[in-house]
C-alpha cells in the first residue's frame, strides 16, 4: 500500500483556556482538525500532491480518521507574550519533484516575522536539493531573489498563527498545519 499524499490543506487555529492542554485542544478546534488522530511527519510535500481548500480537504476526513499533519505549535501563560505557528512551503516549478514544508514555532516574532522564517527555511531546503547554492551571507530577500531567478523553484508561501497571551495569565495556544491526505 502506498501511502503517498495526493492532496494537502493548510489551516491554523488560537485557543485559550486554564489548562495547557484544553487550550491546545481550542486551537485545534478553531483550525478545525480537533476531531483528526493527527500524525506528526517529516516536512516533504509530494509530487503531484495538490493543494486544496480547507472545505474541500475535509471532505475527504471523517471523524476520528488517522491523518498524518506538519504542525507548528507554540504556548503560553505569560500575559502579554507574543507567540507563533508558522508552516512554511517551498515548491520547485517541476511538480514532478517533491517540495519542502518548515516548522517555525516562536515567541516574541511578529507573524510576518515568524512567516517570513518559515518560508525562507523551507525555500534553503528546496533549494540545496536542487543544487542552488547557499551562502549564509545573503539576506533573506537577496536570496529569494536569486533562487526565483534560477527558474527552479515555483512558489513559497507560510501559514501563521499568532497572538498574545492573555492579559490574565490563562494558556493561549497557536498551532499551524498542513493536513496530507492518502
């Protein structure tokens, strides 16, 4: 049996609650996979796997389905911290080819900032695999630049959730995710 993703959906989520994992749980809920059996992996986004709205990839999930996710999550109970979840996707312009999918979880970033690093982390992944050079000296847009230039690389983009803890000190949960379906 193969278990290669034909399609993919981003969604992300906030929650906010007494308990760490109840606020986690909102999140969840608000991202509205709370009802998946979410299976962490590794980031590649496959060949020929297409990128679809979040109504449309759900209606290929039931309840309680095992679903395999690239999830960025981070939490807080300070007041006032600002906290991140960022996936961030790079996709070489052959779809024949995989792609990258990053991890960022922050505290203390803007989401444009924690986006931004998504991507870019993402983008140098997909990049060095398709011999495009890395040179840790070059700002981030001077490096998107050229990657964009070399004709390799299609598309970059980044899912992100943020927010604040709140202000009375109850755990504030972010989580941002890819959901690969089989």
């Amino acid at each position: 049996m193969s278990y290669v993703p034909r399609m993919m959906f981003f969604t992300k989520g906030k929650g906010v609650h007494k308990d760490n994992l109840t606020s986690f749980e909102l999140a969840l809920r608000d991202a509205g996979i709370a009802d998946l059996n979410l299976v962490s992996v590794s980031s590649i986004k496959p060949p020929h796997c297409k990128i679809v709205g979040t109504k449309e990839g759900r209606i290929h999930l039931r309840p309680g389905q095992v679903a395999f996710a690239v999830m960025a999550r981070s939490a807080t109970n300070e007041p006032n911290r600002l906290i991140a979840a960022s996936v961030g996707l790079a996709m070489p312009a052959d779809d024949s080819q995989y792609g990258y999918l990053s991890e960022h979880h922050s505290t203390g970033e803007t989401a444009q900032k924690a986006g931004d690093y998504a991507e870019d982390m993402a983008m140098e992944m997909l990049a060095t695999t398709l011999g495009l050079p890395n040179d840790p000296s070059l700002a981030w847009n001077q490096k998107e630049e050229q990657w964009k230039l070399s004709g390799k690389i299609y598309r970059t983009q980044n899912f992100t959730q943020s927010a604040e803890g709140n202000k009375d000190g109850l755990w504030t949960t972010v989580v941002s995710a890819a959901i690969l379906i089989l």
